[in-house]
C-alpha cells in the first residue's frame, strides 16, 4: 500500500500561477530599474512552502521558556571545541577585527558559533521559496501579518539587488527558512548595509570566506553602538524584602536604571556593577521548573540583541564566546 505522503512542494506551489505575486514582480522590478520579465521569472519558479508557514503560525504548543536547557544545548564541548579551531584559525582576523571596531573577539565567536556553528549549518531552503513564502503567504492569524509580509517582501527586494550586484544566481542560493544568508546569517537587507569584505578579494562572501563572516559581524555591532571595553553584563544579588521585580522589568532589555536605582530597588550589582557608567536593564532568564535567573545587562548586551532579539540568544552567545576564549587562552 502507498503511503499517502504530501509533498512538500508541487507544481501549483509555484508563485508563477499567484497574480499578487506577479504584480509585486512587476513593481519591484519598476524600483529596482531592471527587466520585469527578470524578477517575475525568478519569483515565478519560487515555491510556496508549507512547512515555513508552519513555523510562523501562532499558537503551536511550546514548552515553557528554559535558559538551563537552551544553554545546554548550544554552550556545548562539541560547539565550543569547533569555536577554538576557528578562533586558532582565524586568530590574527579577529585581533584585525577587535582593533579595527573594538568588538571583541569573543562575542564575534560567540555569533558565528551560535548561528551557524562557523559556516556548518547556513540552512537548506532557496532563499527565493523562503522570501517569497513569508512574504506572499504570511499566515492572516499571525498579530502581525500585514508588517511581517510587508518586511519579507522588501527582504526578497534587497535579495534580488544582492544577487542582481553580485553576480549570484537567486535560485541558488540558500539559508534560513526566514531568509537569513551565510556563516553570520544576514538579512539580504543586512548584507547589503552592513557586510564588508574582510579579506580584501573585491568580493563580499560570507558563505565561503570566514573573514569576511568574522569583519562582518564586527562591523554589524560597532553600527549598532558597540562600546570597546564595557562589559556586557554583571551578576545580581536581591533584597528579598526590598526587591521590586515587576518595576524592574518595565523595560525588559532597554538599559535604562541606573546603577543608583538598581541598589534603591533591591539589587546588589557584583564584579564592579555598581561603578558602571552607563544605563542597565534587569534581565530575566527563565529556567522552566527551576528559579528564574537574572543578570544586569549593560549596553553591549543591547547591540547583541540587535542581531537577534532575544536574552537567550545574547546570553549565549557572551557564554559561548566566553568559554572559547578561555580554552584559546589558556589551552590545556
Ligand atoms: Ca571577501
């Protein structure tokens, strides 16, 4: 007996056959001064794909949110033995990179490490079915469908201007079913603003060449106001009879107390936190059954932040970078 398997993809998935699609192929080739026949052949043999409106959708059952088993999963020996390879690989590009930006080289480790385990898993799907999906068939019961479907489809614009100044064919290239490219996962948009090419060929590549990946990400955070020097993070201590959580976390990962307010509403700052000069943010780590865990987020660990926005991710990728470091330093 047959298995009655749906396939992922079919011939009527193809965006050739979805007017609206046509018609924004049309517009986008209008703005970007180029052949319609061009964009709409491309987006033409786009697929619809299912398993990334899936993805999307609200409401799939998710397991309450866990910092201990996220951080086990990913701040790993196998990961951080990959980190110290590449950092003794790439050793006098990230002392560029460090100097040239004053980003330092840990969490430009950290990055490449949690994104794509340094170039090992830059994602399956044609970026053209990513883009084209998100921003064609957003699902309507998402909140905010109308700007997410309106972001994808300036994404799929700035991809075809990539591709278009690059020389790259867009139906093969491949990434993240959210269309995020290369060793450092950019955005197209990213990849254009923010990318650099590192290694001086003339080229900005950053699935084949891990400078340009490492200067990248250097110069991604130093836009985003990277601080040379400022820790990204101080351990917390609470007053149990003093602490104010909920006023606390009014501003989830925005710095805005100061050392000052912090001590005022019950929060002893370690490793020098209360001389820091700047704004903090109490940020909060859940731990599913287990207590939550805090720390003081400086303004460094905002800009990590602005490459994905999440405490997770920021606190991973300071926790990866950091045990990296220590292996590269003080090797065994
Ligand atoms: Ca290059």
């Amino acid at each position: 007996m047959r298995a009655a398997k749906r396939p992922v993809v079919d011939a009527s998935a193809s965006y050739k056959n979805n007017p609206a699609a046509m018609a924004e192929a049309a517009a986008m080739a209008q703005r970007m001064g180029v052949r319609p026949a061009w964009v709409r052949s491309v987006i033409g043999k786009a697929k619809r794909m299912p398993g990334i409106i899936k993805a999307v959708t609200p409401g799939q059952a998710s397991a309450a949110r866990d910092w201990t088993l996220y951080r086990s999963r990913v701040v790993e020996p196998t990961r951080i033995a990959a980190g110290v390879r590449f950092w003794q690989h790439n050793a006098a590009t990230l002392a560029r990179a460090e100097h040239e930006t004053g980003v330092s080289a840990a969490t430009i480790v950290g990055i490449l490490g949690i994104e794509t385990i340094y170039g090992k898993h830059m994602g399956g799907y044609r970026t053209v079915d990513a883009l084209s999906t998100l921003a064609f068939d957003f699902p309507a019961a998402h909140p905010r469908a109308a700007q997410r479907s309106a972001y994808f489809l300036q994404e799929l614009e700035e991809f075809l201007r990539l591709c278009k100044a690059q020389g790259r064919d867009p139906l093969s290239v491949r990434g993240s079913y959210a269309g995020a490219l290369g060793m450092a996962q950019f955005m197209p948009s990213s990849w254009r603003q923010y990318a650099v090419d590192f290694d001086g060929d003339g080229r900005i590549d950053l699935f084949g060449s891990q400078a340009d990946a490492i200067g990248s990400v250097a110069h991604y955070l130093a836009a985003f106001h990277w601080k040379a020097g400022l820790p990204t993070h101080y351990p917390v201590q609470f007053d149990a009879q003093k602490v104010d959580l909920p006023g606390l976390l009014l501003n989830d990962i925005v710095p805005s107390l100061t050392p000052a307010v912090l001590r005022e509403k019950g929060v002893t700052l370690g490793e020098g936190g209360d001389q820091h000069p700047g704004l903090l943010a109490l940020i909060e780590l859940p731990n599913g059954e287990r207590p939550t865990q805090y720390v003081a987020g400086t303004d460094n660990f905002y800009t990590i932040t602005r490459y994905n926005w999440s405490s997770f991710y920021a606190m991973a990728v300071i926790e990866l970078g950091q045990a990296v470091a220590r292996e590269v330093k003080s090797p065994i």
